[in-house]
C-alpha cells in the first residue's frame, strides 16, 4: 500500500519561485506527511551516492538516485520541486488498494518530441509514487551501480515500462505531463519547468548540505 507521504528534493540555495511551488504542494496535500530532502547526509550510507559525491557529477544525477531512496525507505509519492500542485493526491484514489505497489504517468504521445527513444521521454522520474521497499522501486534501483553508467530519468523510465505488472497503476498525461492545465491535472509540470536540474549542475558542491 502506497502511504500518504510526499517527497521533494532541492539541494542547494532554493530559488523562490521553487520555494512558492514547494508550499504549494504542501497546502494542497495537508493530509500528507510532507519530506523535503535538501541534505545528503541520510543517504551517504548508499554506495551510489558516495560515488556521485566522490566524482563530483552533476548534481541532478544525486537527485535521481535520492528520490528513489526515499520511496524505498518511506514509500509515498515523489514530486519534482518545481512542479505547481492543481488538486489533492487524494483525489486518485490509490491508497485504499494494498496490492498496489507503483504509480507513474506517461507523457502525451501526440506531443512532438516524445518517444521511448526519443529527445522527451515517453515515461520518466518526474512523478513516482510507491509502498514502502516496494517491488519496482527496488527494481529500478539495480539500475545504479557506482562507477558504471550514470542513470537519468529516461532509462529510469524504461525500466519502468519493462518491469510494470498488475501491481503497478499508471495515468493518462493529463494528471501529471499536461501542457495545459486539465479537469483531471493533479501536477502541472512539463509546460512550466525551471529546468532546476539544469541550474543544479553548475552548483559547487560546497553549497549542498550534507
């Protein structure tokens, strides 16, 4: 069962506009635990992590792998900082079903650009949800391997598509992937990004919190 816990992570100086979008979030959803991750230091056990850190990649690639982190330990939902809140989580109607154990969306296969290969992925890590040491999460985090090759959101979305079963529940574009705003948008994401993970990469790692 998925619980009612909502993640976010932002490492480094928050900008203000994503500060309004993150409280946003948390007033929409104020029947949810809300967990925003803005340190590394809960997850340098993870050996991924230390390896990320060591190397000194970019730092939305620390992201990536901490998001999934937090699902597995806590299970709940992950939100990109920047995404603006429409309507309450609740309204999907996936906490009462114990079988459960994943939730994504997809984005709008009409949308230029958009494909299993290509330069906008068809599914990626923007929105998660999962039960806590839940079975896909746990696959999707066999991808990572330190020294190897550096994950993103979509291979993690791959991933996704090639290990979904009858646990996993996933949503038309409208509720998380809309370029407008619909009836049923619970997030609005793709046509407002601040590209954060953009301006993330360029941080020095003396400004994150460890």
């Amino acid at each position: 069962m998925i619980p009612k816990i909502i993640h976010q992570v932002y490492l480094g100086n928050i900008p203000a506009e994503i500060q309004s979008r993150m409280g946003g979030v948390q007033r929409m959803n104020g029947d949810f635990t809300y967990r925003l991750h803005s340190s590394t230091k809960s997850f340098e056990d993870d050996s991924y992590v230390q390896w990320i850190l060591s190397s000194r990649a970019p730092l939305a690639f620390l992201v990536d792998r901490i998001r999934l982190l937090a699902l597995m330990r806590e299970g709940g939902f992950y939100v990109d900082a920047d995404a603006l809140a429409c309507r309450p989580l609740s309204t999907l109607e996936v906490f009462s079903d114990p079988k459960i154990d994943f939730v994504f969306g997809m984005r709008s296969p009409d949308r230029n650009g958009v494909g299993l290969h290509g330069p906008i992925a068809l599914v990626d890590n923007t929105f998660m949800g999962s039960a806590k040491g839940g079975r896909l999460v746990r696959k999707l985090l066999e991808l990572y391997h330190p020294g190897g090759k550096i994950q993103n959101g979509s291979t993690v979305g791959k991933h996704i598509l090639r290990h979904m079963d009858q646990d996993t529940r996933v949503f038309n574009f409208r509720y998380f992937y809309g370029e407008q705003k619909y009836p049923e948008s619970v997030f609005l994401h793709d046509s407002i990004n601040l590209a954060s993970w953009v301006q993330q990469k360029d941080l020095a790692y003396g400004t994150i919190k460890k």
